[in-house]
C-alpha cells in the first residue's frame, strides 16, 4: 500500500496539522508502509526531503484570529504528473482548502481520505453558515471514501453524509516527549516556579490573558515567572502590555523552532499553560506537556474541554477569556506542589493512549474499512 497524505498548509511554519501528518508519515515509515506528503509552496526555496513533494502554492490569509491558507494548483497539469508517477492506493486528506483541495479531489483515482482537523466555531458566523447552507461539506462527504475528525466537533459538518466516519485522535511521539529530559539552564534553579507559554502569539492563543492572569498572581508570588515561546502578530501588543504594567521575570524567547527546543522548554516547566480561547479542536501542545510530565491548564474551549476530561483534567480549565478564573486555577498550583505531582503523574498515564503506533493502527483500520465500502458501493 501507498499512501499519500496530503496538507493544505504551509510546512514553512509549525502547527498541530503540520505535526500530525508528520508524526503519521514517520511511523508509517516505520511500518514499511511506503508514503509521501503532498504540501503547499509558500516560500520561493523549499525543501523538507525527499518523502515531502511540493504541489500548489499557499497563501496567508488571517482568519478567525490565527494566519491560514488559500491554496491554488496553478499548474494543473502538475497534479496530473504527481498523481501517474507516485500511484497512490489511498490519497489522505488534510483538512479541505479550496480551490486547490478540489483540484487534487477530481483527479484522484485512490481511496480518499479526509481528516478533519479544523473548529468551525473559529469561524465568524457569516461564513461559517456560508459554508454549511452552501453543502459545501456534504459536496466533500459525496466524494470522500471516509471522513476522520480528530474530536467529536470535527465531524458535526459532515453529520448527513452517509460516508463511512470515525473519531481518530491527534497522536504523539512518547520517545520525543517524555519526563525527566535536560533543561534550559538558565531557568533551571529550583528557587523559581515556571509557567510556560509555548505557542503561536496571535489572537485565539490567549497570551493577553495568560499576561493579565500573571499580573495578579505576581505581587503575591514574588517565586514565580513566565517563560513565552513562540511569535506571531499579537508578540507587540503582549510585549508592550507586559511593559506598561512593570511586569517582571516575564521571558519572550522568541521562536524556537522544533522538538529538541520543545521538549527543553516543556521539561524546564512547573506548569503549563494554554490560553487559548476559541478554535482550538485539540491541543496537541497540552499532550506534549502531559507527556514531559508537566501538569497543564488553560481555558475550557470546546477543543479542550473534549480532550481534558474527568475530574482531573478539567479541573483546571477556566472558563475562556475569565482571567481571575484563570488566575485562580494557576494559584492552586502554584501552591500545591504535590498536587503539581499528581496532576503530572496522571498526564503521563493519559497520553499513552494518543501514542502513534495506537493512533496509526486505527487510521490503517479505517483505511480498510473504507476500502471495502468502496469496492461494495
């Protein structure tokens, strides 16, 4: 079998669709299961081996708070030589961004999969309704051989096609994320109580809020700090808001790029923090956290409150954008440390199912499922 996993973002900037595909490709690979991932040119030189073909090209758009992607195939042909040379039994979708999604669709002769990865609640009302009074997603489900959401929320669009469907989480590589790895020594004293940021800075991530929350807590917890990582357009905003209000041991890193740098980041924490107020269908950067054994918490948007479930995970949810609630669950744990222990303790056992021999072994499964319902239809 060949599979084609096909993104309809830029893998010139990291992101939870970027991590999923890849972290799929690799323990297909593993499996000897021959694989390429088919990704958007954004830049005018990219290059990210030979397992990656570039088709089509991406442009930025900023919406429903975060940057996405139009994608075009201006070259249609060009689908045509990817699709005859590579001849892959199973083309695996990635999301559906027009027009190029269609483009690929309708020349496709393999069993096409779809992942949906995406909040539509992220989306303003206007064009979320846009979209579902125009079929546009029963149009997809007729063509799709199968429809895969990665939580609950994902398949809601899709919920009159008849197209085989199943709930396949998000996974994670439990060898690249795991407790006890090095630190980053300069904020490795045990004096300090780490709270990390690790994200894109842009809207619907929270920073402002994260920030706001710190201000509280910092007057009455002089052994506490805020480590941020990542950038984005808001990095100007948080840091001028961060100056105006004097607020001190607040770290900007910068943008770290790649799993060495994270998992660094994640082991140097105390607690880890996710802001995020809406769109969010998942959190994988929460089951790096759990995984590195760092307890985490952040705001109930429907994408967490799914994945955080039970008395231990959502307990330190608050409710989005409700900072002395935020505020308030941050305290608890910065004055518990055992509790710290076992909120950590219960994440490293959480995760294990979302590892990606469990995660891959579904997705083949339900590659089979779909093809037999192909062949029967």
């Amino acid at each position: 079998m060949k599979v084609g996993l096909v993104s309809f973002h830029s893998f010139a900037n990291p992101g939870g669709v970027k991590s999923h595909i890849t972290g799929l490709s690799e323990e297909f690979t593993k499996r000897g299961i021959e694989n390429k991932i088919l990704v958007p040119r954004r830049k005018l030189f990219e290059n990210y081996g030979s397992n990656v073909i570039i088709l089509g090209t991406s442009i930025p758009v900023n919406i429903a708070g975060t940057q996405g992607d139009i994608c075009f195939n201006f070259n249609p042909f060009a689908i045509d030589k990817v699709l005859k040379r590579e001849k892959f039994d199973v083309l695996h979708f990635h999301n559906f961004i027009v027009p190029s999604g269609w483009q690929i669709l309708d020349k496709s002769k393999s069993v096409n999969i779809l992942t949906f990865h995406a909040n539509l609640d992220a989306l303003s009302g206007f064009v979320k309704n846009f979209y579902l009074s125009n079929k546009f997603f029963e149009d997809i489900g007729k063509k799709m051989d199968g429809i895969i959401g990665v939580a609950p929320l994902n398949l809601e669009p899709f919920k009159n096609c008849d197209t085989p469907k199943a709930i396949i989480p998000n996974g994670i590589n439990l060898k690249d994320f795991a407790p006890n790895m090095p630190k980053i020594k300069k904020f490795a004293d045990n004096k300090k109580i780490n709270i990390l940021f690790l994200g894109r800075i842009e809207e619907r991530k929270g920073l402002i809020f994260l920030l706001q929350a710190y201000k509280i807590l910092k007057p009455k917890y002089k052994n506490i700090r805020l480590i941020i990582v990542g950038d984005g357009t808001l990095k100007k905003d948080c840091i001028n808001y961060t100056k105006k209000n004097r607020l001190k041991e607040v770290y900007f890193e910068g943008k770290k790029p790649g799993i060495a740098a994270a998992r660094k980041y994640y082991a140097t924490c105390d607690i880890y923090c996710s802001p995020a107020i809406f769109g969010e269908s998942f959190g994988i950067v929460l089951l790096e956290a759990m995984a590195c054994g760092k307890p985490v918490c952040g705001f109930k948007n429907l994408g967490y409150g799914q994945l955080l479930k039970g008395t231990m995970g959502e307990r330190f949810l608050a409710e989005p954008e409700n900072v002395e609630d935020l505020a308030s669950k941050l305290e608890i744990l910065i004055r518990n440390e055992k509790l710290r222990q076992d909120l950590a303790q219960w994440g490293i056992e959480e995760v294990k199912k979302y590892d990606w021999k469990n995660v891959a072994d579904q997705v083949l499964n339900f590659y089979e499922i779909c093809k037999k319902s192909k062949k029967e239809n």
